[in-house]
C-alpha cells in the first residue's frame, strides 16, 4: 500500500528504507532532498510516496511528476530501497498516481545500475538516454592503468604530466577529508560558464555540502608553497568508488585542471578504489583519462 508524507516530515522513515538501498549515491540521501529544497526551491511541493521497502520522492507541476534532488545538480535520481520490491513498488504507484489525476511523469537520472529503467520500461515507458557518466574501472596498479589508455592518450597522459611538473616544480598535490569550499568556489568562479552556473543560491547550496550528513568528501588541492591554490576538486566517496562532482582551475597555472584530476586517479589506485567515476558530461578529457562511457536514462510515461 502507497502511503504518502511531505519531504519535511519523514526523515526517519527515509533513513530507514534508505539503509536498505544497494547503492547509496549522496543524491539519494534525505539531507540532500532537504538541502535542495530549502535552499534552490522553497516553493516546490515534494511529496514521498512509500511502502514499507521502498520510496521516491516527487515534485508535482500541473499534473506531471518529476524526481525532487535538482535534476541540474543531482547525477543520479532514482526510487531508494530494497531492490527486490521496486517492480511492485512502481506497479503500485503508477496506478496511484493515476488515481491522484496525475497525467505523466518524467524521470531523469536514472543510473544504467537501477532495475528502474527495465520496470518502467515492461509498463510502457519511453525511454531514452540522458547523458553518460564516464567511468573507469581501476586496475591494482598505476602501470595497468597505463596499460588501460590506447597508445595516444598514454603518451599524452606522460607528456602533460611531466610538462606541468617541469613548468610548477613548487606545486604541492594533496587530498583532504576536511573541505575548504571556499577554495573550491573561488576557483570555479574563475570560469565564465561556472560563474553563470553559480548563481547566490546555488553557491549558498555548495557550500552547504560538506555539512549534509550521510554523505562523504574528499576534496584535491594544488597548491604553492605560498600557499595559492592552482586547482580543486570534490569528490564523494560511494563505498569503494570515487565520483567527481565538480572541479576549478586557475588558468594562470596552464593544464592545472588535467593534472589535479590525473593525480587523482593514481591516489585512488594507490587507495584501492576500484571505480573512478566522473559523473554526467562528456567532456574529452575524461576520455583521454580512460573514461568508458556508462549512461543515466530519461524515462517518461502518460498514465
């Protein structure tokens, strides 16, 4: 039976179908939905429609469901819980929601690992790809890795990496549980697009992050030894894999931005991390780093 609460009221009962999610993206968790809510959209009305095993959240507008998170900011969207009920789950809330006078859903970011797209899918959904989130799968060691990239990305790889190290020898490569956001916004605003992207709410947002619970950061820094910052990334920790959320650069320091996230890559090697994930877009130099193209699906039914 569908049982339905707001976002504001259900925190426990989240927690508690959540413990019984597979994969717990940072996207997925009540802290996330909260924070997203409050702060980019005070006037949504999110509504979580659950049974005892499983759960989603939705924002409903002008009778047409979609995913609450932010599909701008949230790679992965997705029902939460136990995987073996989520075919009846969504058998069960289709013909709710279409009790509820709701006319269609649309739902995006929903990642290749979910049985989402395949329920959906056998019940009439039209489904078609998103985007891709380039993955690579980690070997044991830095020279498999290298073994992994064709011939040319190898040899870029070495040139732009010995390059940059002949260029800032001073240059200082660490990675820190303690997040300086205001290091990582700085440099993101040095981009005319992120500056764009940046709006006071979203960066109000951003720098709510390192403080949401459940969810874990690792933040990579080049610095001087004056201390300047050259380049920044945060990068949430699922289990044994690493996604890349989002990076900035100082252009003054030319191919900061590849070396920070080449050096990632090896630290995560060196870590025994076995999945480097780097999220939704394909720019060409999560390419040249080995990236494997992994899609995120739209799906979008009538009721």
């Amino acid at each position: 039976m569908i049982k339905t609460l707001p976002l504001e009221e259900c925190e426990n009962i989240w927690n508690n179908i959540l413990a019984k999610e597979a994969i717990v993206y940072p996207f997925y968790t009540y802290s996330w939905h909260m924070a997203w809510k409050k702060i980019l959209a005070p006037t949504s009305h999110v509504l979580v429609h659950y049974t005892d095993d499983v759960l989603v959240p939705f924002v409903i507008t002008n009778n047409e469901i979609h995913f609450s998170g932010g599909e701008e900011i949230a790679d992965y969207l997705d029902c939460i819980g136990d995987t073996n009920n989520k075919q009846l789950f969504w058998q069960e809330l289709l013909s709710y929601l279409k009790d509820q006078d709701v006319e269609r859903i649309i739902l995006r970011n929903v990642p290749a690992s979910s049985p989402t797209k395949d329920i959906l899918q056998k019940l009439g959904g039209f489904v078609t790809n998103e985007d891709m989130t380039p993955t690579i799968l980690l070997p044991k060691t830095e020279t498999d890795y290298f073994q992994s990239l064709d011939r040319k990305n190898r040899h870029e790889f070495r040139r732009k990496i010995n390059k940059f190290e002949l260029s800032y020898p001073d240059i200082n490569f660490s990675v820190k549980k303690e997040i300086n956001i205001n290091v990582l916004l700085m440099l993101m605003k040095q981009s005319d697009d992120k500056k764009i992207f940046l709006t006071n709410d979203m960066d109000l947002f951003f720098r709510s992050l390192p403080t949401l619970p459940n969810i874990q950061i690792l933040q990579g820094n080049l610095s001087t030894k004056e201390g300047s910052l050259a380049a920044s990334v945060i990068l949430f920790v699922v289990d044994r894999t690493l996604l890349l959320y989002n990076s900035g650069f100082d252009a003054t320091y030319k191919g900061a931005g590849f070396y920070l996230k080449a050096k990632m890559i090896l630290w995560a090697i060196e870590n025994n991390y076995t999945e480097y994930n780097f999220l939704q877009g394909q720019e060409r130099y999560k390419y040249e780093l080995g990236g494997k193209d992994v899609a995120v699906y739209r799906i979008e039914k009538t009721l």
